[in-house]
C-alpha cells in the first residue's frame, strides 16, 4: 500500500460547562461531544516530501512529531488535504485533520503503537483526544471531563439532522476562554444524551448551556442573530458550538431541516446541511 485516503470529521458540542481553572491554565470542563457527517478528506503518499496545507507547525504536523517521537523513527510521506470543515469555526476540522493523520499513518505503515493513539494525541491539545477516538470509527455521543480528554462513550443515537451556520470570521479559542461567564441555567450532558435518544430536541433548552456563549455573543452580536434565525425557521434547538463562531441548530426531522436550509442557505457566509450523531450518519 502506497496511498491512502482517511475522512477526518468534525464535531459540535452540546453545551459546555466550566467546573474550573487549573494550574497549568487550561480550564476543567464538562462537554457532550457529537460527531457529524461534515468532514475533510485526506490523502497520504509513501515517499515525497512532507508539505502539510498549512504549515510545518499545524496540527497535522504536531501530530506526525507525536507519533514519530513514540515509534523513534520518521515517516516519509506527502499529503494533500480537502477541506470541508470551515476553519476557526469551533468544529475542530484542524484536530480532525491531525487525529485523522494519526490512524492514516498507523494503517499506511502497518504500524503497532505502544500506546492508544488517544493516549500519543493527548498532550497535543484539549481536543485531540476525542478526535482521535472519533477518527477512530467511533461515532457515539462522548462525555468530556477534564480539559475534555477524559472521555466516556455514551449509546449511539439516531441521525440528527443539523444545520450549521458560519458567519465567515473566526474567533480565537483563547480569548473565548478568557472573558467567559457562567451562563444561566443548569446543564446535565447526560440527560442530554438521553433527550438526543428520544428525540426531544426541544427539551434540550432546559438542561443545555454554553458557559463561553454569552461573551461571544456580545462581542459579536451575528451569533446571537443566526441562532435566533435557526429557530426562526424552526430549529427545535440552536445554540453555539464550543467556543464558536458556528451556531448549530437541530431540526426534529430532515424535511424541517431542508426547508430551514433552503430560506437560509443565502443569507450568511456558510450555511452547511448535515447530521450529528451515530453511525447511522456517518
């Protein structure tokens, strides 16, 4: 095997609480991760010379060190990279991209880690560890505690159709994290997960929030205006992902879904058809 191709896929996060602030700055967390259809491709080639999109410094690049650091030894490869997942978005496309690269490399080179790959992409960012887990081929809803890399994998549940919207600019995760305040209400990710197993999305306004939401909506009121347009068209929910700017919005069925699209698909810089959830999805 000289080639391979690897999707790299995204993600949303139903609602985001944060429980703290540790030593080394990061912040504890509670998260209810979702995988979703949307993803980048991949292609990986033996040889050539390594020139990821973005930078020798990316994450598709920190991930390659990772891993190359573990086995002692280099990895000639060149890759190419298509992307689907809008950047800076807070749908972690770039961690998608590196976690992707970690299972293409493994599977190229017919390699045997020591360690699980969630294990080597751990020290390389809050979310590395879930996206290698999903690049994984696993697509349940998980559970992030810690800094989000202390993971609980939760039933699967039923294709849930989304629609995303982008307003074209991106905001700094730092900066997120550091104006945020505690949103009003209570979150419990784990009823959560059993509303999106019933699908009652409209009951997960009462137990969803997103602690870095409400400075980013002030800062940047656009937010706060596609959420309200998502459920002007008939989102059951709708609330920004992670630490955004991407507000999603989930629709009790896909013709609602599609009709919501079709009045908005104009009227913001992106505006993506597509579905959380299990593997039904993916």
């Amino acid at each position: 095997m000289n080639t391979i191709e690897r999707s790299a896929y995204g993600k949303i996060n139903i609602g985001l609480r944060i429980t703290g602030k540790r030593a080394d700055s990061y912040h504890s967390l509670e998260t209810l991760f979702l995988p979703i259809e949307l993803h980048d491709e991949l292609v990986l080639e033996r040889g050539g010379l390594w020139a990821p999109p973005f930078g020798r410094e990316d994450l598709m690049s920190r991930a390659k060190g990772a891993l190359e650091g573990v086995l002692g030894r280099d990895f000639e490869v060149s890759v190419s990279l298509k992307k689907g997942i809008p950047l800076a978005a807070g749908l972690a496309g770039g961690t998608a991209d590196g976690a992707a690269l970690l299972w293409a490399l493994v599977e190229l080179f017919q390699l045997e880690p020591p360690l699980p790959l969630e294990e080597i992409a751990r020290p390389l960012g809050a979310d590395f560890a879930y996206m290698t887990f999903l690049q994984g081929g696993n697509f349940a809803p998980v559970l992030g505690r810690g800094i989000g890399d202390e993971l609980e994998p939760l039933k699967e549940v039923a294709p849930v159709p989304l629609i995303l919207i982008n307003p074209g600019f991106g905001i700094s995760t730092p900066e997120a994290y550091r104006h945020w305040e505690r949103a009003e209400g209570h979150y419990d990710p784990l009823r959560a997960h059993q509303l999106l197993l019933a699908r009652d999305y409209g009951a997960l306004g009462e137990v969803v929030v997103n602690d870095l939401a409400t400075y980013i909506k002030r800062a940047h009121p656009q937010v706060r205006e596609m959420e309200e347009a998502l459920y002007r068209e008939g989102a059951a929910f709708a609330q920004m992902t992670g630490s955004g700017p991407t507000v999603y919005g989930i629709f009790s069925t896909p013709l609602e879904r599609d009709r919501a699209y079709e009045k908005l698909r104009d009227k913001y810089p992106t505006v993506i058809r597509t579905t959380g959830g299990g593997r039904g999805c993916i």
